[in-house]
C-alpha cells in the first residue's frame, strides 16, 4: 500500500482538511483574504500524541463532530476523551474558538492501549490533500510581517529542494529552516517533539500533550505559545527577542517515534505539526563563551526586564546570544539576542533563574529611558493583549505576568536594581531544601489577609467549566499550620495555606541528581505511572529569609545545570546528554508549590492584588535597608573569564 499523504491511515501525522456540506476548500492564505463566509473557521486539533488535522467549522459543529472526523481521518480513538481549547473544555458551543486557533485532544483515561479500535476513513467523509499551504500562521496578528516573508523564503527553498537540518543539541527535537542560498533563516521547535513528549526524538519521552512537563507549571506542548508570548510582549524589540510565532507545518524531516498511535510511521511520510517558529539570528557565540564585562548595560537591563515580566525559569547563558558589531576582538561592542522563552508565563510561582542576577551591570540603577518604560508597561493590556492573539493561552499564565509587571513597577519605582529585583523573586535553598522567595511570602501573607476577610470559602466555586490538569488544583493537599518569621517582608505572622506536591517543578539543575540516583537503583521512581503523584512530604521548617540568596544557590544551580546539559551549545542550543530513553518520571524529582493563584475567583483575585500591592512597599524598605547595611558584593557572575 502507499504511504503518501493522500493515506491517512498509513500516514499517521498527516494533515487533512475536512469538506462539510456547505463548506469551501482553503488554499494557501486565501482565508486571511477576509472571503472566509461567516460563521466559519478553521482549526487545528492535535491529539495528545501529536497528530494533527485541519478542519473548518460551520456553526452546527460541536465538540462530539469534531471528534467524530479526527476519529475517520487519522484512526485515532475518540472515546474517553475531551476537546479543550487552552483552560476551556468545549462541549455543545465552539463560540469561543477563534479562528487559526489549535485544539487539544486530550484522553480522560490515561495509559489506555494506542490499538484501540477505531473507524476508517470511507467515502467522502475525508479531503484527502491538505488545501492549506506547507507552512501557516495561526493567528493574524500585524506582527507577524518578518515571518510571513520568511515562509515564503522557506516554501520556494523547499520546492527547490532545499531540505531543513536537525539541529543535534538540545532536550528537544528543533530544526534549522533555510532558504534557497542553504542560509538557516528559522529555527522550528514541534510541540509534540519537547522534552518528554511523545515524539520526542532524543529518548526524553513519557508524558502526553497537556500534563505538567520539564517544569511543572508549563505543560507539555505548551511551550511554543510562550515563545510567542515573550515575542508579542517584547514591545518596540525593547529586549531584541526574535520574531517568533505559532505555525502548522508540513514536511518529512519531523520524527515520529516507533509505537506512537500504534504504528511505525516511515521515514519520507509527511508529517504535520504544530510548531513555534522563530527567525534565525546570525551571531558568534553564546553568553558562556563571552566574559559578562563586555555587555552593555541597557542590553543586560532589558533582557532583565522581560525576565522579570515573563517570570522566566530558564535564563541561563546558553539562551543568550552574543553579536559582534565591529567585527573584531572578543571584547568590542556586542549585541545581546535572547532566545528559548518556552519555560517562561508559568501557571503559578517557582523558581527562576536569572543568569544575569550577579553580572554587574545588574546592580547598576536603571537609566530613565527604562524607568519610563517599565512605567508605561500596563499589564492589563499586556493581559488581553495575549487572550486577542493567543486565545488558548491559560488564565493562570496570565495571572502570573500581570502579578510579576505590577511587581516589577513597583519595585522600579521604589528604587530598587535589577540584581535586588531578580534576589527577591528567587528561592532559597538550605540544607537541601527549597524556601520561599520574598515574592512567594509577600503572595502568602496577601492571601492570609484576603482569607482573613473571609471573602471567600476553602474551596473555589467552579462553576460549569471544567478544567484540564490543573496545575494548582489536581493534586493531593493537606492544610498546615507553622510560625514563619518574615522580617525581610516586614511582617511576621503564622499561615494555614494548602500545599500542592507533586513531580514537576524541575529547574533542569535537579535532573542530574535524579538521573544518578535512579542508576544507583532506585527502581521506584522508574514503576510509577505516568499522571500518578508521590505520596506527599511534610515541608521542612520555614526559617527566617536571608538576604544572602544568591551567595550560594547560583553557584550550586549553575554547577549543576552545566553537568546535567552538557559539553557545548550548537548554535545557541544546549547540547544533548546521553540519557537513553528515560520516562518523564524517572527525571522529574519532587518539589513544592508555596503559593497557588489558579483557584482564586475574579473577585478573590482582585482583592489579592490590593493587597500585594500594600505589602510590597514594606517589603521593599527592608530589602533596601539591608542591602545598604551590607557590604559591597562581589557580582562577577559565573560565566566570567579572565
């Protein structure tokens, strides 16, 4: 049998574009053209193992009928399972389905055998070609011009025979885009391809899309969207993020791993994905090949910024490009390009990294051109800013940028650095174990204070919509009582707060202790299913904060990140370790959420806010006064060379 597209069955990752009775067919872009008849759209859904399947919708569709299609056309079983559409699981109404927008299929009964029966495609329930061009946008934003002209680089290169190259480094499957002179002009990053999931191609697998990944608050296949986010947020190319945006892609370099829907997937089939896709940007090194001293300061304090914005977990040196500008020498003027913002936007509060935190240009006071732009920063425009380009990115992702800009104002306003800025939001680690950030206490005495006005119950009203993996609600919780002396905070007070535990939040510094303990056989982690929780540990005791965060905890993180990541970069890319094929739990250790901001309802969550807002200036006061007690810190950052 023939395993071209024009055989979905065989072809278990192809695109097909579905035909209803009053349908049109769309060809390339036609559909941005403003001929689309009204009342109809079309999405991409993608199952939780990566295939996709274009199709318009009409306003008799539901979720059942869209199921119903991917079910015929891919040979993918439907039953068990839910239609969401970012926090949304649809049912009966697809009103808020945008058009362009990718859904998720997800399955409501985990580990069920990939062979389950299903239809086969007959007569004409199926079109069989795609109708929509190799490469699309999802999304018709104004800022999508530089990609648009990419694309079409990229197709006629393609048509021409100018096929993409893997790119060998990295945790994820990614690919090097080029045009018709062989110049990489996109680097392209599948969903279905991140770390632990499903077609992963370098042995990182054992989630499905949408259950917590790499961290615990970011979800697996979700990371595209806020490499879109950051580039979206990055306003005026304050910070020079890349243009990035969401694509449905075609082509046969993509991997689809032996097994995945139950059935070997051959090596020239076309495949389809839904990708992030970022232009590529020439430089000469990364910011650990480069001694920190030569970085502009304004360069520094924007990426900073974002940072701060975006609440990014991932800020290592790896991710941070470095141009020369004159062409000379190893310390002239350089440019900074910050890249992979997958691991920013999380549902609810962790721990970042900042790599910058002890460079010195981060204890620097920011200029007035950045002072008048963190004033003019509204992240409530920020907010529906995102939910108008990036429909399906979750509530929760939202909550943490618009708390992380209002405290990122205030705190510039205040006086503070961007070092002082970066230390408050960073947890501690004492004796092996995590503490909350100044930013996480802060959280955790306004929600006491809200509680205290018995505002709302112990448990949120849901309502009618339903929820997918929730992150701060799914699991296991227990109330604890405990006395915690926050001076830093310049408040002291004992908290009853429900901690949620699980196997997720994982700074990639952490995977390296994991690994080596399951080699010297611990075999537990290895049993335990996918989707299934550790049993729950008593937190240690929550000390008094110290202000000398980061004297340790950046040396220590940043030793073990490099061991876990490897030898060198690949173009801006962390380089691959060999792992074999390890599941996602056997990798993710244990770790803690201090504070939850999901389950607040509207009213709760304004009222949280007011009263963040009143601790933060106390809060601010006591940092400054100790940091000028002290004495002056050595800030050479790790990355330095001399």
């Amino acid at each position: 049998m023939s395993h071209k597209l024009d055989s979905p069955v065989q072809t278990q990752m192809a695109v097909a574009v579905f035909k209803t009775p009053l349908s049109g067919e769309y060809h390339g872009n036609k559909k941005m053209e403003g001929k689309q008849p009204a009342g109809r759209r079309r999405v991409f859904v993608q199952t939780e193992t990566g295939c996709v399947l274009g199709m318009e919708l009409d306003r008799r569709d539901n979720a059942h009928t869209v199921k119903r299609r991917l079910q015929i056309a891919l040979n993918v079983p439907t039953e068990e399972s839910s239609l969401t559409f970012g926090d949304m699981v649809l049912k009966n109404d697809l009103s808020a389905v945008r058009n362009d927008s990718p859904l998720l299929l997800t399955r409501n009964i985990l580990h069920r055998s990939s062979s389950t029966p299903c239809l086969s495609p007959r007569g004409n329930d199926i079109q069989q070609k795609d109708k929509s061009g190799p490469i699309e946008i999802l999304g018709q934003s104004d800022c999508f011009c530089i990609t648009k002209k990419l694309i079409r680089e990229i197709v006629k290169a393609i048509k021409m025979g100018v096929d993409p190259i893997p790119v060998r480094s990295g945790l994820g499957g990614a690919y090097y885009f080029r045009n018709s002179g062989g110049e990489n002009v996109a680097i392209v990053k599948p969903t279905d391809e991140e770390p632990f999931a499903p077609n992963n191609p370098k042995g990182f697998v054992g989630k499905a899309l949408g259950q917590p990944g790499l961290k615990r608050s970011v979800r697996v296949g979700e990371t595209g969207i806020r490499e879109v986010a950051a580039y979206l947020l990055d306003y005026d190319h304050f910070a020079n993020v890349p243009p990035t945006a969401l694509v449905k892609i075609t082509h046969s370099i993509f991997n689809v791993n032996d097994g995945v829907n139950g059935s070997k997937c051959h090596k020239n089939d076309l495949v389809s994905k839904i990708a992030s896709f970022q232009r590529f940007i020439k430089h000469n090194f990364d910011a650990s090949d480069h001694g920190t001293s030569s970085f502009p300061v304004s360069a520094v304090h924007r990426i900073g910024i974002l940072d701060v914005r975006i609440f990014n977990t991932d800020r290592h040196a790896g991710n941070l490009l470095v141009r020369k500008l004159d062409g000379v020498g190893n310390f002239g003027q350089v440019e900074l390009i910050p890249i992979d913002h997958g691991l920013s936007l999380p549902e609810t509060l962790e721990d970042p990294y900042f790599e910058w935190i002890h460079w010195p240009q981060a204890s620097i006071p920011f200029s007035d051109d950045e002072l008048d732009y963190i004033r003019k920063l509204d992240p409530g425009h920020d907010c529906e800013m995102l939910r108008r380009e990036l429909p399906m990115i979750r509530e929760a992702c939202l909550r943490v940028l618009l708390l992380c800009t209002i405290f990122l104002k205030e705190a510039a306003e205040f006086g503070l650095c961007l070092a002082e800025i970066g230390e408050m939001m960073s947890r501690e680690f004492r004796a092996g174990a995590e503490e909350p950030s100044e930013l996480e206490i802060i959280c955790i005495e306004a929600r006491k204070l809200v509680e205290e006005r018995e505002v709302f119950s112990p448990k949120a009203d849901m309502g009618d919509e339903e929820f997918q993996f929730d992150i701060d609600c799914e699991e296991m919780e227990f109330d604890f009582t405990q006395k915690m002396a926050a001076d830093d905070c310049g408040i002291r007070a004992s908290f009853q707060l429900g901690i949620g535990f699980g196997n997720g939040r994982c700074p990639l510094s952490k995977l390296e202790e994991s690994i080596e303990e399951a080699e010297e056989g611990d075999e537990g982690d290895g049993e335990q299913e996918v989707g299934t929780l550790p049993a729950p540990e008593r937190i240690p005791s929550i000390s008094k904060l110290s202000m000398s965060l980061k004297n340790t905890s950046l040396g220590e993180k940043k030793q073990k990140y490099q061991k876990f990541l490897g030898s060198k970069p690949e173009n801006g890319y962390l380089s691959n370790t060999s792992l074999g094929h390890r599941s996602a739990n056997e990798l993710l250790p244990a770790s803690v959420s201090f504070v939850q901001l999901a389950d607040l309802t509207e009213e709760e969550w304004m009222l949280f806010l007011e009263k963040f807002q009143d601790l933060l200036k106390p809060a601010f006061a006591r940092r400054k006064s100790i940091t000028i007690g002290q004495k002056q810190r050595q800030r050479l950052g790790t990355s330095c060379q001399f």
